[in-house]
C-alpha cells in the first residue's frame, strides 16, 4: 500500500504547485488589466495561498480519516489472523520438539 500512498502524497504536492502556479498567474493576470495593484497583488496573493493551505491541511485530515477508519475496521481480522498463526507456531514448535526427542533416540540406538 505504501506506493498508492507516495503516489497521493505527490499528487497532492503537484496539485499544490500548479496551483500555487495558477494563483500567481491570476493575480499576474489581475494586475495586468488593472483590477488589482502591484500593492495589492502582494496581499491577494498571500490571502489565495493561504486558502490553498486550509485546503490541503482540511484534504490532509480527511485522508488521515480515512485511513484510520479502514485500519479500525480491518483491525479485528488481522488480530484473529495473528492469533491463529500464533497458535499455529506455537503447534509446530511442539511438534519439532517431538521430533528432535525421535531423532536423539535413533541416534543412541
């Protein structure tokens, strides 16, 4: 699963960068035709990113609640899993155990 989630991870940074790119050329755009100042160009700017910052940190946190609610579910399976396999283990180790003690009696006979 890591994969998926570099993949999300640099999408997300991607889709960050091209808006940060986006803005810039709005505001760029904007004081071309005069809507905005270079003195107000500053602060729009600041205010556009800021926003873009809300938003990453509200998709971060939904991605965080996602993830710890698919965890929370599959958390008893992979429990019931594990101890079944320890179980398992803990079967074969007697049973190896058993076999060593044949072993060291065909070896004395």
């Amino acid at each position: 699963m890591e994969p998926l989630f570099k993949k999300g991870f640099y999408a997300g940074l991607g889709l960050l960068i091209l808006t940060k790119e986006k803005a810039e050329e709005i505001v760029n755009d904007l004081v071309k035709r005069g809507e905005v100042s270079k003195g107000e160009s500053a602060q729009l700017m600041k205010d556009m990113m800021a926003k873009v910052d809300d938003r990453t940190k509200e998709g971060k946190e939904w991605v965080e609640k996602q993830v710890n609610d698919a965890v929370e579910k599959l958390r008893p399976k992979v429990l019931k899993q594990m101890d079944a396999l320890t179980e398992e283990v803990e079967k074969l180790g007697l049973e190896i155990k058993k076999l060593q003690k044949e072993i060291a009696k065909l070896k004395k006979q």
